[in-house]
C-alpha cells in the first residue's frame, strides 16, 4: 500500500482528497494535517510514502515544511508533493530547489492526482513539459556562475548525456528516442544516475544539472 499525508488548512480539500484515495485499493490515507507544524509531527510519526502539501498554510508554510522533511536524512524517503491554487505559483520554483518531487494543481482531474500519488514512489518527478520548461526559465534568469562539476566524475559519458537531456526537460520516451534505446534503458540510466548523485528524483536532476553547469542557460550561449 501506498501511504498518503494530507497536509492543508482547508478541511474541504483534505476531505476529497481522502475518499479519492482511499477508494483506491493500492493507497489509503495515513494521516491528515492542517499545518506546517502539524505536518512535520504527523510526517515523523507515521512516516508516510508521500505528502500532499498545500504551498500556503498557518504557522509553518509548506514550503519551510518541506525543507525540514527533506532535509532531515531519517525521511529520505518521504516524497513531498506541493499543492498550489495556480500551476504557476511564485513557488513552485523554490518548491523544487527544496527538494519536492513535484506540484500538483488542487483542481487537477481525479485520475491524474492518483497518478501523480503512484508516480512520485516510483521516483518520477511531477512536472509536465510545460511546468519543465517554465522552471527551466526560471533557472536560467536566476543562475549565477555554475557550481563546480566534481558530482559529475561519478557518472559516464552516457549519463551524463542523459542528465543533460533530463535537464531540458525531456521525458524518458523522448531520451529514449534521441539516443536510439529502448524507453527501460532510457529509465534505466535516469535511475542510475539519481542514485550515484543522491539525488531524491527526477526533478532534482534538473536542479543539479543547473547548478553544475552540465545544462547551461541561455545567458551563457
């Protein structure tokens, strides 16, 4: 079973949250929280698969709440999915610097929030071509000089290659189709190199190939 945390202030939200879950036979809601603060006790309690987190909420925000659960090495495993009224929400850029997987519309189709629950644990990151390309502008109007690429010398040639196709935002079927391998392959050197960069998914890649220079915004030409 896959193990969901409900975290928003709005008791409405949570509660459809909940029946649409639980309805489903390999998900059931752990706990609920109305929180930041809240969150962060019941995440360390129940040790949920993944938070569905509200940006915007009393006490402790979403976002300072999803520092601290990715952040602390005894939840590594947690994955946190940001929930936000608009998709493009100022946040949802140091959402993702955070270390959240992804964020979610509240309104988005019922089908697609229990895809989205499934996805996240099997470590795909939540962002739509159209969400990748825009966090992508975002890094390249915020980037400064790249940090130093020393990270990179744990990869090969290959995934590093796959890396940068990660960072400009192309899905493994469209990695896949570049290289001329099989889409598993493609799934397979992404996995690879999450691993060897301890990066928690798929977005984090993005970040990390930003931040080492592999993928260089368009100011540096």
């Amino acid at each position: 079973m896959i193990r969901v945390l409900l975290a928003d202030d709005q008791s409405l939200v949570r509660a459809g949250f909940k029946a649409l879950l639980d309805a489903q036979p390999d998900i059931e809601v752990a706990g609920e929280a109305a929180d930041g603060e809240e969150a962060l006790g019941r995440v360390r309690e129940l040790r949920p698969d993944v938070v569905l987190m509200d940006i915007r909420m009393p006490l402790l925000d979403g976002l300072a709440a999803t520092r601290r659960i990715t952040g602390d090495v005894e939840l590594k495993e947690v994955k946190v999915v940001m929930l936000t009224t608009f998709e493009l929400d100022e946040y949802v850029f140091e959402a993702i610097r955070s270390g959240a997987s992804g964020f979610l519309v509240k309104d988005t189709e019922p089908e697609e929030l229990v895809r989205a629950v499934r996805a996240v644990v099997e470590g795909d990151a939540l962002l739509s071509p159209g969400v990748t390309r825009r966090l992508i502008a975002e890094f390249a109007a915020r980037s400064k000089e790249p940090a130093a690429a020393g990270a990179l010398g744990r990869l090969t040639e290959r995934e590093r290659e796959v890396m940068a196709l990660v960072g400009i935002g192309l899905s493994n079927e469209e990695i896949a189709r570049r290289l001329v391998v099989s889409p598993l392959t493609a799934k397979t050197h992404v996995s690879r190199t999450m691993v060897k960069l301890g990066a928690r998914d798929r977005a984090q890649l993005v970040v990390l190939a930003y931040e080492s220079g592999l993928v260089r915004p368009g100011w540096l030409g």
